[in-house]
C-alpha cells in the first residue's frame, strides 16, 4: 500500500465518532469483540465489526484470535506518524509549551 | 463548538489529499495565499482557498492578513491533541521504542 493510500485509509477510519470512540475504548488495554459490543450497546454486532474492519484495514486495530475470542488491540505507530509528520520531535517541545499557554490562558 | 464536532471537523480537514499536502507546505513556516497557490498549480486559486476554509473551520491553519498579503500558519495543537488523545505523554516513549523495532526490523 503507497504511503498516500494509507493515509487515506488511516484518515478515513478515523473521521468517523464511533470509530474514534472504539479507539478510546482500546487505547489502554485490548478488548474481545464481545466487550466491545457490549460498550457499544446501541449498535449491534454486525455494525461493531464492520467498524472494526476499517479500524483494521487502516492498520489502526490488529486483532488476534485465542480460541474463541477476537482480541483487538490498538496500534498507536499510524496515531505516531500523524504527530511525527506535522510536528516531529523537534518541534514537540515548542507545541508543548504552547499548548500549556493556551490551556493557562484558557483558565 | 463541542469537542465531538471540533474533532468532525479536523478528521474531515485531514481527508483531503491536498489538504494534508497545504500543511505539508505550511509545516516550516507561514506562506500568504499566493505562494500557496504557485505550490499548487494544478489547482485554481479558488479551490485553494476553499481548502484554506475548510482547514481555518478546524482550527488547523490560522490565518492573518498583513496589508494586501493572508499569511496562513499551521495550528499544530489539533495535531497535538490527536497524539495526546490516543497516546498521551506517559506512553510517548514506548510508542517511539515500538516505532525504532518496527523501523530496524524493515530495513
């Protein structure tokens, strides 16, 4: 996959709420697909997966089967990328001190 | 603007090809308009500057008018608050271990 179409998928997947809220969701410890659903109990089943194939297709969401169970787990190296390309690690330390600027100006 | 609709807006700014190259070219320094637009040749300067629009609707370029010039600068904090909402400062470095891993096993 070129770097542009996986941006696109990566945006993509990303420009939907729910699938931002899965991502929350996974973002401290993996999940089955059955606890997912369960914190998702306005969408069915079916609705979930398909979220989560985008979230996979975009490589944001790896699953991995035990038996039974479908374990997703976030994969935070395309959220990295976002940062690395428009900020990088030279600038983090200014955007750091920015952001507290604007977080004390804001209180 | 709540939260849930700011971030509609940024991921919908960020779905644009050519919107992710206009910060691309913003990322170093602040360009006016018409240099934008010699960037971007292929496109006229009236799809440029609905690009602009959409991207000052996110907050992710801020622009200021300086006699007959528009000098547009890229927000990085959207782009900060992305990092931080799905990796945050606490799991920074072991996101960049897991990133040197994934890039010395490619190469």
């Amino acid at each position: 996959m070129s770097s542009s179409n996986q941006d696109d998928e990566i945006f993509k997947a990303l420009s939907s709420p729910v699938r931002r809220r899965i991502l929350d969701a996974l973002k401290d410890h993996p999940q089955t697909t059955k606890q997912l659903c369960s914190l998702f109990d306005g969408l069915d089943r079916c609705t979930v997966m398909q979220h989560l194939k985008v979230l996979e297709g975009a490589e944001l969401v790896i699953a991995r089967r035990e038996g039974r169970e479908r374990w997703n787990h976030m994969n935070p190296l395309p959220i990295k990328a976002i940062h690395d390309r428009w900020i990088g690690p030279y600038a983090a330390r200014a955007v750091d001190l920015l952001d507290r600027l604007r977080s004390d100006l804001e209180t």
